[in-house]
C-alpha cells in the first residue's frame, strides 16, 4: 500500500488556474465515488480550499496511482493534462503524511497558523468517509492528523495574534477595553483604510459610529454602512468627547489632531482613549501620547504589531515542525505493523478452522457428551489455540517494524502456510472492487454497478 | 502534630506545584499547564476548605497566627477561582494574587506558635470571630485590589512604551484591571469599617479602655483612612486613574505593616 498526494495550491498555482480546480461541494460525493473507482486507487480524500486543491490516495502501485490521480483531474475538470502538469506536486509515502501534518497545522498556508485549513481537512475527510471513500489507513491518519492540528493550536500561539495592520488596532485595543461593546468609534476621514479598521472593530462588538469627512455626504455614506451617525469636521472636539477610540485616515498635510484640541475632551474621563493614526503624512500630533490615559498608536507602530506576531508564529512554527516528524514517525510505524494484520487474521482463522473440526471429530466419536461437556471442551481447545498463537504474533509485530520486515513476513507465511488463505481474502477484495465500476461520459463520471 | 505538620508540608508542595505550572504557562502558554496548575489550585482549595469545616465543626476557633493566615490565603484562594470562573484572560492577576496567598501560607506554617487554651477561651465569642472572619475579608479584598492596581501600571507602561510582547497579551485590560481595584476597594473598605466597629466593642468589652494602647488599632485606623482616601479620589473623579493605581498600589504597604504591628509585643492581637 502506498500513499500518495497530488495537488497544486497558491505556491505552484496562481489564482487563475486555481479557482478552474475547484470541486463544489454538491460534486465531492459524486468526485470522491469516481476517484476511488479509478485503477490501483482504494481510499481517498479530496481538499478543496481556495488556496488548494489536494487529492490524498491510497493506492497499490505509486506510478498507478499517480496515473490514474491525474487522468481522474483531466477528465474531471476537462482540462488537459499538459495545462496544470507543471503546477501539480506530488508528494509519496512519508513526504504525503508529512505534508498533510503540514497542512493541518496551518504551516502550509497563505498566512502561516491559520486556522480555518483544519476545518476544512476534517470536513473533506468526513464527506469522504460518508461516502465509503476511506479505509483502515486514511481513518488512521486523517485522525491522527486531526488529533495533530487541534494540539497546534491549543498548546501553541501559532494562531493566535493578529497578521494584519487592521486586525492588529482591534487586538491592541483588548489591552485597553475588554470589550467593545457600549464602546464608541471615531472614524475621521472616510479612507478604504479606516474603514476597514472601523469595520473590524465593528465586527468585535463596537455598536456606536461616529464618522467625520470634511464632505458630509461622503460622510454619511460611510456612517449609513455602520448604522452609525455623521458630522462635518468641525464638531470634532464633540465627537472626542464622545469618543472611546478614534481611527484616523484623512489626507490633510498637517496634524488636525492637537493637545490643545484632545485635552478638553480629556477632562473628567476615566477610560483610556485609543488612538490609531492610518495616514501618511500623519493626522495626530505624536505629543498627545503622552497625556495620561491616551494611548497612539500610527501605522509603523502597527505594522511592528503584525511583524512581532509574524515572527512569534515563526517561532511557534518551529516547535509544530518537530512534532510534526515525530507524529510522521509514529504513522509510519503503524503503518508497517499494518501489513502484518492480514497475516494475523489469516493465521487465527487457520487455527480456528482446526479447533472446529477437532471439536467436531470429538462430537462424533463421543456421541453422549453433554451440552455442558462440550462447551468446556471448547473452551479449552480455543484456550490450548490461543496460547500457541499468542507468541508468534507478539514476535512478528516486533518484526514488522524492523528492516528485515519483508524477509520476516515471507518466512512466517510459509512456517504457518497461509498463502491459500491470504489468495482466497485477495480474491473476495477484488471481487468487492469490481461490483462497482466507472464509465467515463463526455468528461463526466457516471456510476453503474 | 506530625500528623498536621505532614499536612501542611503537603498543601505547600501542592500550592507550589500549582504555582510552576501558572508560572510556566505565562512563559511558554500550553493549555496542559494551565489545566494542571489550575487542576491543583482546585486540590489546594478543596483541602483548605475542609480542614476549614473539620476544624470549624470541632475545636477550630480563628484565634491562633496558624488559622488567620490560613484562612486569609484561603479567601484568596477562593477569590482568584472565582474570578477564574467569571473572566477570562486574567492569568497574571491570579498568578500574582496566588504568589501572595503561597507567601502567606509558607510564612504562617513555618512560624506557627500554639496559643494558650485559655488565651484562646478568652477570645472565643461570637463578636471576635465576626471581627476577625470581617477583617481576613477585607484584607483579602484589598490585597487584590492592590495586585489589580499593579497590574494595571504595568499594563499602562506597556503601551506607553509601545512593548508588544507576551508580557503584554497575557495582562487584562486595562478598563478591566481598573473596575476590578474600584469594585474591591469598595467591598473592601465597608467589611473593614464593620470590622473595626465590631473590634472596639469587643475588646471594650474586654479590657476597657486600655486598648487604645494597642498600636495595631491606631494602625488599623490608619489603614481604613488611607483605603478611604483613595477610594474618595476615586468617587470625586479629580485624579487620574494612573495615580490612584500608584496609591492603590502603595496602599498594600499598610496591610503589611499592619500585620507587623500585630507581632509586636504591645500589641494584643497575636493571631493576625
């Protein structure tokens, strides 16, 4: 069994061509069926995110299964192969399991420690998983993935602070109010920019709007947005007084935003007033930082905000990468003892199938055995049974996981002679497989069974 | 007695293992720490409280150093919980508020000194145990309302200087840090005036006028009038918050000094 993935996200592919691969969600029941209808392919998941689009297999044959991974895109989408070939990563074995660690974990994406990705894998696994499209290994290690990207994100800080200059003003705005609700926002100038930081903190719970412009209309355009009210820039120092946090953005040359203009609507205040200053040249007097109880804060202090942050997820994310090669290590060793359950299974079966005919030839030869009887001597020839097996099974886990694994296996299947029953599980598999078959129309998969 | 010390060596390796966990959790956050550390906060306080009913359905009597520290680090104890219980993102002021209820349960088992039965008999009426249970209280309240006051000057620095650090994202806001030092001054001072007023009839009752003699209530006065003032600039609304937190802050040195006073050989109150 091997483990394969193959996509293309927004480090090989621009959003072009992105956006021409992505599967809706009302086709990924129908886009998983085909898949895992494809030749050599027995589990998979698809991930379609705006960012990327991945397919994760599992597949009997590597150049197969990448084959077929491919042909299934081509004809899904009906683009040509030759269209995306070179956007396309495939990733095999260990390096697919790696990768997906990644991916959980927000270290493959856009902004680094985002938290939506794992989301969104658990949801492609389970649509996958409703629809039979996994199996023992993507159950295994789609959870353990999972289980993974929950442990990032609880006992890191990898997601946790702000990313962006906007998002930034409302996280350094919870150091001075613990909530914004009640709170009152400033918004002078009616810029993209303080719109945009106006919004975010209308988004975290600001429920009043104050809008300023030296053009009243554009004023109240911005101020209707918020549900909020507009003035003319005149009856700024009403507004101060009003204000709990001013987001400024206007293009004025000089500082409109003095001491002498601050301090009256200083007087009596009790809660800090918070002061973002988004224009260049700047609209706030740097002075006014030091009055007690004024915090300002202009665009370059910010953007120090987002780059220690950025740099702080930086670092988290080094701790995620060691975690990351042990949970790898750990899949693959489960992975390697995994060959061994059919022999296990084929072995017990083997032994059983004796038990049961002795038990049988014991019936027949002593006719006048109880009910009772017979269940003790059931139970002790399962129990003479049991005990037999249960050192060679202990010994070839061991074996499993070590580099003499497939010398190991051999010699066991030949000691204990299963190959008639691993032929006879590998013909009722292929048997299953083949109920279900594809027939491509037109581009499109349809199904007949 | 072995029995007891045993106990109390355990609840200060609990409170301490609690401790490191918090501690550790503020430098590098993990949940598992946090869990841990607040796992064995629940542990410290459940043992407290039930050596606090064991002793109180029995012989207990808040009446020896040993039970008024125990009981003051309890009611901080309990304080930080529910705080824990009712906010969020207030992890350094249960830390600091913790240290100083570790503080107070390590000095008071390493200088237990065992009273007398009938210097315990004496004091033994219903007045003094309110007067002490209303006093523990409001030590307690304003103890926290001085780490709240702390913290608050810390986060205050912070962002005048522009620190955007870890220190930083862990400490409450500042509007918080400011009701919560308000909020406890005012329980604080009225459990203190009661507190007061229930000791002087007490004692009066006692030992008549004589207890003017006593430094620690010339001492407890001065405490009352300083928490009162502050809270008075508070309520006329003339001083800025940032000064009230450094006299709020300060304010703590008067608790202390009134416990000092309470070691003193003139003074009679020997069990706080």
């Amino acid at each position: 069994m091997h483990i394969l993935v193959v996509g293309l996200n927004h480090k090989t592919a621009k959003v072009e061509l992105r956006e021409r691969f992505a599967f809706s969600p009302s086709e990924l029941p129908m886009a998983l069926r085909t898949l895992r209808d494809m030749k050599s392919i027995m589990e998979g998941v698809i991930v379609s995110t705006c960012n990327r689009m991945e397919i994760y297999v599992v597949c009997d044959q590597l150049h197969t299964g990448e084959y077929y991974t491919k042909a299934f895109l081509e004809s899904w989408f009906r683009i040509p192969i030759e269209e995306f070939q070179d956007h396309l990563y495939v990733k095999q074995n260990q390096q697919a399991v790696n990768h997906l660690f990644h991916v959980v974990a927000g270290l493959d994406s856009l902004v680094i420690g985002e938290t939506q990705i794992l989301g969104q894998v658990r949801s492609a696994f389970l649509t996958s998983q409703a629809e039979k499209g996994t199996g023992t290994i993507f159950n295994s290690l789609f959870k353990q993935a999972i289980t993974l990207g929950k442990r990032v994100h609880t006992e890191t800080e990898i997601g946790q602070n702000a990313v962006s200059v906007s998002y930034a003003a409302v996280e350094l705005g919870k150091k001075m109010f613990s909530s914004f609700r009640n709170k009152t926002i400033l918004l002078v100038g009616a810029g993209e920019m303080g719109e945009l930081t106006a919004k975010h903190f209308f988004a975290a719970g600001a429920t009043d709007v104050i809008v300023l412009n030296r053009t009243l209309e554009k004023a109240q355009e911005v101020a209707a947005r918020f549900h909020g009210t507009a003035l003319s820039l005149e009856q700024l120092g009403e507004a101060l007084r009003k204000a709990d946090i001013v987001v400024s953005s206007t293009g004025a040359k000089k500082p409109i935003l003095t001491k002498s203009v601050l301090q009256p609507a200083l007087r009596h205040r009790r809660s800090p007033l918070f002061l973002i200053d988004i224009a260049v040249p700047r609209d706030i007097d740097p002075a006014v930082h030091e009055l007690d109880d004024v915090f300002l804060y202009d665009i370059d202090d910010l953007q120090g905000i987002v780059d220690a942050n950025l740099s702080l997820r930086q670092h988290e994310a080094e701790k995620v990468v060691a975690w990351i090669e042990k949970e790898t290590e750990r899949f693959q060793q489960w992975l390697q003892t995994l060959g061994v359950v059919p022999l296990i299974t084929a072995l017990r079966n083997k032994a059983l199938a004796v038990q049961e005919e002795t038990m049988a030839r014991i019936e027949r030869k002593l006719p006048d055995l109880t009910e009772k009887e017979k269940r003790v001597l059931r139970k002790h020839t399962k129990s003479i049974v049991n005990q037999l097996l249960r050192d060679p099974i202990v010994r070839i886990k061991e074996l499993a996981s070590t580099s003499t694994r497939d010398e190991a296996l051999e010699l066991f299947v030949q000691i204990f002679a299963l190959e008639e029953q691993l032929r006879e599980k590998e013909t009722q598999q292929a048997l299953a497989k083949e109920k279900s078959t594809s027939v491509l129309v037109d581009g499109k998969v349809s199904l007949s069974t | 007695m072995f029995v007891e010390r045993w106990f109390y060596d355990f609840l200060i390796y609990l409170y301490a293992l609690s401790l490191l966990m918090s501690f550790s959790d503020l430098l590098y956050p993990n949940v598992r720490s946090r869990r841990l550390s607040m796992g064995l906060l629940i542990a410290v306080w459940i043992i407290q409280s039930t050596s606090f009913i064991v002793g109180l359905f029995s012989f207990w009597t808040i009446t020896s150093p040993l039970d008024a520290r125990f009981i003051f680090s309890w009611t901080l104890v309990t304080f930080t919980l529910v705080m824990h219980g009712w906010y969020r993102r207030i992890d350094l002021l249960i830390f600091c508020a913790n240290v100083m209820g570790f503080v107070i349960l390590v000095f008071h088992v390493f200088t237990i000194s065992n009273m007398s039965y009938e210097s315990a008999q004496m004091l033994l009426t219903e007045l003094g145990f309110v007067h002490i249970s209303l006093s523990i209280l409001s030590y307690a309240a304003f103890s926290l309302s001085s780490i709240c006051s702390s913290l608050y000057l810390l986060n205050n620095y912070l962002l005048k200087k522009k620190k955007w650090n870890r220190l930083l994202r862990r400490l409450p806001s500042l509007d918080r840090l400011q009701v919560f030092s308000r909020n406890l001054l005012l329980v604080g001072i009225p459990l203190f005036f009661i507190a007061m007023l229930l000791g002087f009839m007490w004692i009066y009752q006692l030992m008549g006028y004589l207890f003017w003699n006593d430094l620690k209530i010339l001492f407890s006065i001065f405490v009352f009038l300083f928490y009162g003032f502050i809270l008075t600039q508070w309520v006329r609304n003339r001083w800025h918050v940032r000064r009230i937190a450094w006299w709020n802050s300060l304010a703590i040195l008067t608790i202390f000094l009134n416990m000092f006073v309470s070691g003193l050989p003139v003074s009679f109150h020997y069990w706080f």
